[in-house]
C-alpha cells in the first residue's frame, strides 16, 4: 500500500509527539544523516611553499589545495615555524610533547613575560595567540623563551622586525 507525503508526514509528527526530547533528536540526526549524500573527502594535506627570506629567516605560505591557509616564519636552522600569521591573526607556536588541548605557558622576551593558554594546533605543536601590544616586543627583542609544562624552547630574535613584516605581507597577499 502506498502512502501519501502528507500522512507520512502527519505519523512521523504524531510518533514525535509522543518521543521524549532526547529520542526525537536522535531520530532526526539519524534522519539527516541518512538524507546527506556520502562525501568521498580527498586526502588534502597542507603544501608548504617559500614565500621569502627575512633576516635569516625562512618565510612560508601554507595551503590546502587552492585555499590560502596561513604564512609562516621558520628561525635560522629551525625545522618548524615559531610565528605565523593568519586571518586569525599571530601567533607564537613551539613544538611540546606535553599532553592536552590546551595547557598553561610562559613566553619570555628579554625579561618580559606573558602568561596564558596554548592551544594544541597540529603536529604536536602548542600555538599562543598573540595581542597586538605583544608584538612591539617580539619585533624589537633579541631572546625569546617559552616554558611549557617543564618544557622550554629558546629563540633568538635576531631579525624578528623584517620577519614580522615578511610575515604580514605573504597573509595579505595569500601566500603568492
């Protein structure tokens, strides 16, 4: 026997009715989930590529297919960046081996400290995401130390003004 939408659609409102809150949501997440087409996802990873040198320092473009993802900064004989600069805005991120989401931690530019939250990023790697008035301290300094957790990554700072700009414009430009 076939049915009409509309009483298909006048029981499943009655079978609703009678649901607790938390079965009705299950029952249409189930729907939803049964109405979305399967999407075959590609393997997209994200493609460095070496935007310009700053002060020592290697400037990168990151994307993910065609999308401009963010603009990197990698220290003289460093392997990862240590700032980047995204739509998000900057931040300062160090590799760690400390587990969590997002853990407490130190950032110490000659002398001066700020405290505040890392958040895990990718590659197990922390990122702090930085204000605008922290900056003015990272372009001028000449040391940088992060403690993390018992653990502490040391930068010099060593061209860090024309890095900060290199990093500015490869986001601006998306990378190209």
């Amino acid at each position: 026997m076939i049915q009409s939408p509309s009483f298909a659609r006048a029981f499943i409102m009655a079978e609703a009715a009678a649901m607790p809150i938390h079965c009705l949501k299950a029952c249409i997440l189930s729907c939803l989930a049964l109405a979305v087409p399967p999407v075959h996802a590609s393997a997209q990873q994200l493609v460095a590529k070496t935007y310009a040198d700053a002060g020592g320092w290697r400037i990168e473009s990151y994307r993910i297919g065609r999308q401009h993802m963010r603009c990197g900064a990698i220290a003289p004989a460093g392997t990862m960046t240590i700032f980047e600069k995204s739509r998000e805005g900057w931040t300062v991120v160090v590799p760690t081996q400390a587990k969590g989401d997002t853990l407490q931690g130190l950032i110490d530019i000659d002398g001066r400290r700020f405290r505040g939250p890392f958040h895990r990023m990718d590659d197990d790697r922390v990122g702090f995401f930085l204000k605008l008035p922290q900056l003015r301290p990272l372009r001028a300094g000449k040391a940088m130390n992060v403690r993390i957790d018992g653990e502490q990554t040391s930068v010099p700072l060593a061209g860090s003004a024309s890095v900060f700009h290199a990093l500015a414009a490869c986001d601006e430009k998306g990378g190209a």
